[in-house]
C-alpha cells in the first residue's frame, strides 16, 4: 500500500523553505490586533509593538485604499471584525493610526499628477 504525502510535507522534511499561504490586508491587521503579549512584557510595551506594527502595515497602503482604510475604520459597522478590534485600542493609539493613514494620502496626492 503506497502512501501519499504532499509535496509540502515531503519539502519541509528535506530542508526545503516552504513559505506560509499569503494572508490578505485584513487577515494580517487582525493577527496583530490580536497577538498575545510576550512573556515578561508589559502592556504598554505590547501596545506600543501592536501601533508599530500596524502603522507600518498602513504605510504600504496607496492612497485610496488608505483612504478607504480610514473611512472603514472610523465608521466602525457592526460585523467588522477588524474595525471592532482597531476600536478597542486607546483613543490616542487609535489616532495616531488615522493621522498615519492620512500622511500615507496625502503623500499619495502630492506625487499624482
């Protein structure tokens, strides 16, 4: 009876990098909205690293798609599991976010024609 492996199991038993599925925009903001804090490290500390990371995630944005992220984010509807979450933060990290996705537009606009 022959048995059937995937090639990914068989390349990761061979030492061969296999690269994780790519995650979408959302999936990815809602995994550091959520990523538990590190042992021995304090909550401000794992806020502060939570803003970070989100604020660089904002910054590869374009223009619309900033604008369109902050539009979401501010409305926060009922069901959208990523602005519920982005609403727990603090009201001076949630602010300091929407002013980097209003840099990340205005930047856009500068350099269109």
């Amino acid at each position: 009876m022959a048995t059937i492996t995937s090639s990914a199991s068989r390349e990761s038993r061979q030492g061969i990098a296999v690269a994780p599925p790519a995650r979408t925009l959302d999936e990815q903001l809602i995994a550091i909205l959520e990523a538990p804090m590190t042992p021995y490290q304090r909550t401000d500390e794992a806020f502060a690293r939570k803003e970070c990371e989100l604020g660089a995630l904002f910054m590869t944005l374009h223009g619309a798609d900033a604008r369109a992220m902050q539009f979401r984010l501010t409305a926060c509807r009922p069901g959208d599991v990523l602005a519920n979450k982005f609403a727990r933060l603090s009201l001076e990290r949630r602010a300091r976010l929407l002013a980097v996705l209003f840099e990340v537009r205005r930047r856009h606009v500068k350099v269109a024609p």
